[in-house]
C-alpha cells in the first residue's frame, strides 16, 4: 500500500513530504487509515535533535484513524473500527508489565518486527522508521495491536487524536502520576497542549489554585479557559517569589512541562514543604539540572513522569468519558486544522505560540 507522509531525513530541515510504501499487517498488526494526527512539541524536539530518532522517520506520534485490516491474531480492535494510537505499547509479560506499569515496558521490542523481518514502512527499498513506532504523519500506519484503542465512533477524529499523546501525559501527570488531591494548590510551568492538559486534570482533580506559567501572554490568557486561577508571565516577575506569594508560602504540586532544566529548578524551588515537583517535558539529551541539596530536608521531592503514567487500554476511554460529559475539554484544544503538507508551517505556528495544537488531517 503506497500513502503520503511527512519523512523527517536530517536536522533542522523541512519535512519531506513523499510516497511511502506500508506493509500488509503480521499476525498481530493492524492496518489503520489515519484521520488525524495532533503535531506534538516531541516532534519539533526531535527535529531539532533534543530526542534521538533513527534517520529517515515518519513523524508524528498522536494520531486517529480508522481500522482498514487486522492480522489473524487480533482481538482488541476489528475492521471498520475507529481507533487512537499511543507509543505506550506494551509487550504485557515483562516486570514492569505484570506489576501493572505497561507504560514503561521494557521488552517494546516484542511488538516490533523481528530482525529481518520485511520492514512496515520502506520506499524503493529503503527502510523508514515508524516514529515512536506510530508515524502519524501519513495516511496510514501499520501498528502492534497493543498501540490501538476502540473508540466510539461518534467521538470526531481530530479530539480523539488528542488522547493519543497530550491528553494521555498532561492529565495522566496529574491524576496518576503525580495524584494531585482535592484542595491543593497547583504551579503548571508551561501552557501548551501538554500544560493545558496538566491544567485540566488538576482541576478534574479538585485543585483549589492552579496558576499556569508561561512567557506567552495569549498562552495565559487560553489557560485561565480551561481551569487556571491564577496566571505568571516571568519576564515581568521573579516566578518562584510569585508564586509563593501567591499560594501562601509554596504549592503543593508544581509540573514542567517545557523540557528546560532551569524551569525544573524553578519547579521545585516554588514548592511547600513536601511539595512534589514533577518533570513532565522532554529535557534534551546531556543537560543536567542543579539544585540547592538543603530544600531535601523539608521533604521536597522530584519525580519524573512518563507519558502520565498511563494504561492506555483503561485511561483513553476514560479521559473520553469525561470529555463527552463536559468535564474535560479537548474541541478548544484544537486551535488549527492542517493538510500534511503544511506539517512545517504547524511547527512554525507551535514555535511562535500561536497554537494550543494543530491537528493534521486526512481526507
């Protein structure tokens, strides 16, 4: 099967858009028509080269689509059915499985092609990785049953695609990994798709303060929208004083959702005692943070959190449950609808903060 897709061959360069070549599914694949597939700031990271990505890769790692062939193995997801994806798959007989944390599998690859194997994606012979073993940025995919999910069909594609990444990690991070409790006060360093989400499930969470952060006026402005009380830009003020000013001497809980060590020491020097900071954005490779070791004795803590600490299977129709009951908002999220081919222009529009998300989609 020949589709379309936005191929990522060196740093910092635009995607190419080309004809790719998709695999008939194995035993346990399934053949899935994407509908749409949210552009992540993970993306833009790696084409930057803040995350290691194997070159030539089809990006995109948030998508929605429907069911085209299932292997002879399948049982999860049939023909016809419409589906999100997620790269939390997951091989389900490792420790990290079988103690219930399929998020952080440590066999992935048991839901990959053997050695050998005829690769999913090729062109003219040529091997194409599957980034984040999904490849959202073309017309279709070819994935391992466990990195598929039934949705209804009545949810649309371009909200659900949402679950497939920001969702799943910013309100996961806050109601799994993090376990924010009612009545806490909340610091959120960040407001895009994923601080968006963060703020979200804080307040799903019962919060009574979530102040967002971000240098981003209009940013601040969007996140009192979706739950934040209170709103920082810190090119006008020192971010940890306010913060503790605000909440009364250091929040409970406090999320980095940029992937920049200073914002993660800022994170955690904003905290109450026994506060929880938690690392949610991608740092980039050979960067370390430094702290002030005596903040420890009051009890503070860091803890990392891996795509919100999902089980994919459990959490997505979940977090669609409560947005067709109004509590969770994901249309508003959308701020852009693209073609593939204007996948550059949407990294653009995320640099310059004019995007919650932009969702690319497919005829």
């Amino acid at each position: 099967m020949k589709v379309k897709a936005a191929v990522m061959r060196e740093l910092n360069k635009p995607l190419s858009i080309e004809d790719v070549d998709v695999a008939e599914p194995g035993p346990d694949e399934v053949l899935v028509k994407t509908k749409a597939c949210g552009v992540c700031h993970s993306d833009l990271h790696t084409v930057h080269g803040g995350i290691a990505a194997p070159l030539p890769t089809v990006l995109g790692h948030e998508p929605a689509g429907v069911v085209l062939k299932v292997g002879e193995r399948v049982r999860n997801v049939a023909e016809g059915d419409h589906v999100i994806a997620c790269t939390s798959m997951f091989c389900g007989a490792c420790p990290q499985c079988v103690q219930g944390h399929p998020h952080l599998c440590s066999d992935r690859g048991a839901c990959r092609r053997p050695e050998g194997a005829a690769p999913r994606l090729s062109r003219g012979g040529e091997l194409i990785h599957p980034y984040a073993d999904l490849g959202g940025f073309a017309e279709a995919m070819l994935l391992h049953s466990r990195a598929v999910v039934k949705i209804p069909k009545d949810i649309p594609f371009d909200v659900a695609a949402l679950v497939g990444c920001a969702v799943t990690t910013g309100v996961g991070a806050a109601l799994n990994t993090a376990q924010v409790t009612p009545g806490s006060s909340v610091a959120v360093f960040g407001a895009g798709g994923v601080g968006i989400s963060v703020i979200q499930g804080a307040r799903i969470a019962g919060a009574r303060q979530i102040i967002a952060v971000d240098l981003a006026d209009n940013k601040l402005a969007n996140a009192l929208k979706f739950g934040a009380t209170d709103t920082i830009n810190p090119a006008n003020v020192d971010a940890v004083k306010t913060i503790k000013k605000m909440s009364g001497g250091g929040v409970d809980f406090a999320f980095e959702v940029v992937g920049l060590p200073k914002l993660l020491e800022q994170a955690f020097y904003s905290l109450a005692p026994r506060g929880t900071a938690v690392l949610v954005g991608a740092i980039a490779a050979g960067q370390t943070v430094s702290l002030i070791p005596g903040h420890f004795f009051l009890e503070k803590r860091i803890m990392g959190c891996m795509m919100g600490s999902n089980r994919f299977t459990v959490d997505a129709p979940r977090y669609l449950e409560l947005y067709r009951q109004g509590r969770l908002d994901l249309d508003a999220m959308v701020t852009r609808h693209a073609p593939v081919d204007d996948v550059d222009e949407a990294f653009r529009a995320m640099e310059a903060g004019e995007v919650t998300r932009t969702v690319l989609t497919f005829d």
